[in-house]
C-alpha cells in the first residue's frame, strides 16, 4: 500500500535535509502516531527516505552534517573548534563536528564523529551571537572564541586578529565568570601587545 495521504513530495520539497519524527508528523500533519510511523517505516523501506538513526530522518545521505549535528540533541549550536577553524580563528584540522549542549556526549553517525560539549542552561539557550541559517544554528566567531574559554582552563588561539573584540567584550558577560573574564583580558591584552586594536568596533593590526 502506498500512502497516498501522506506524499513524499511533501518532506522533499522542504528546505530541511534532516527531519526528526516529530517534524515529519506536521509536515503531513498527523495526529495519530501510528500512521506518521507506518508511513516513515514504508518509504525508509522503498528508499524514498534514508534512516539516519533512531527518530532521525534524512532525504537522502547527502544530508547537511551541521545540520544533523543540532538535531541529535536540543538546544544545541554548532561551536568551539568547528566554528574556529572555518572562521580562520584556529588553523589546526579538527575532524570532529564540535556542538554545545546540555550534556558531554560523543556520537559517531556515517563514519562522523560529534562532539556535544555541556554548558549551563543559562548560556547554552542565550541566542547572543548564534546565528540561525540553512536549518541549522552556529556560533559566531566570538560566540565560538567564549564558549571554548568557558570550558577550557587552557586553550591556545592561532589568529585573534579574526576577532570582533567589541562584540567579545558585548557578550562576556551572560556567562558570569570571573575566571573566564580574567582570561579574556588576558588574552586581549596579548593581542594588543602585538599591535592590535578593537578601535571602530572591529579588531585589526
């Protein structure tokens, strides 16, 4: 039987690459769970739909890896050493997908490893600085450059010239941290020391 009532068409023409149960039950906007699952099951079967793992759903594997990665678990943004490399903050390469979360967890889907790293609730759901794009939700540079001093004692930068120090210093504060407010100054006073500035809002040598 093909489930006529709930069209394939419908979950392809979504700009989502990533569907979890839940999504796809609206997107066909059924109330009872047993059709929403008889169907998913029924085109994961034909190939129409690719199981990412359990309760996860993809068109095809081709799916957006960023986007999977705040979908395993919710709230969650896209940060740390991810967001540092692409944005020419850290130059080393990282091949995990690193995601900020409320919890410590490692998960390994399609040969991926992602990385969720645990920050209070207070500051994993402040939206300052997470950018919401392509169906998915990523720190920014600075947002990125504080998460990872929140969690590491000890952490070594290769190029805050990439920095908004003005947006730095904007956000510092919704973590209420004395020690990583410190280490900030500290590094900030580095990079000045080295002939930057954060003068017009924006740091430059």
């Amino acid at each position: 039987m093909k489930y006529e009532k709930k069209p394939i068409s419908d979950i392809l023409r979504s700009t989502k690459t990533v569907f979890t149960f839940k999504d796809i039950s609206l997107i066909w906007g059924d109330s009872d769970q047993k059709a929403t699952i008889d169907g998913v099951n029924y085109y994961v079967k034909t190939g129409e739909l690719y199981r990412i793992r359990r309760g996860i759903y993809a068109k095809d594997k081709n799916y957006d890896k960023l986007e999977l990665a705040t979908r395993i678990f919710t709230p969650s943004y896209v940060s740390f050493e991810t967001v540092l490399i692409q944005t020419g903050i850290n130059f080393q390469f990282y091949k995990k997908i690193t995601v900020a979360s409320y919890q410590t967890r490692e998960i390994e889907v399609d040969g991926q490893v992602y990385s969720y790293k645990k920050i209070k609730d207070f500051v994993l759901t402040n939206p300052a600085g997470v950018e919401h794009k392509d169906e998915t939700s990523v720190a920014s540079p600075e947002r990125a450059f504080l998460d990872t001093i929140y969690i590491h004692k000890d952490y070594h930068f290769d190029n805050l010239g990439s920095l908004n120090w003005d947006k730095v210093f904007e956000m510092l504060p919704i973590y209420k941290n004395k020690r990583m407010a410190k280490k900030v100054n500290e590094f900030f006073e580095y990079y000045s020391a080295r002939g930057g500035s954060a003068s017009g809002g924006k740091a430059s040598y």
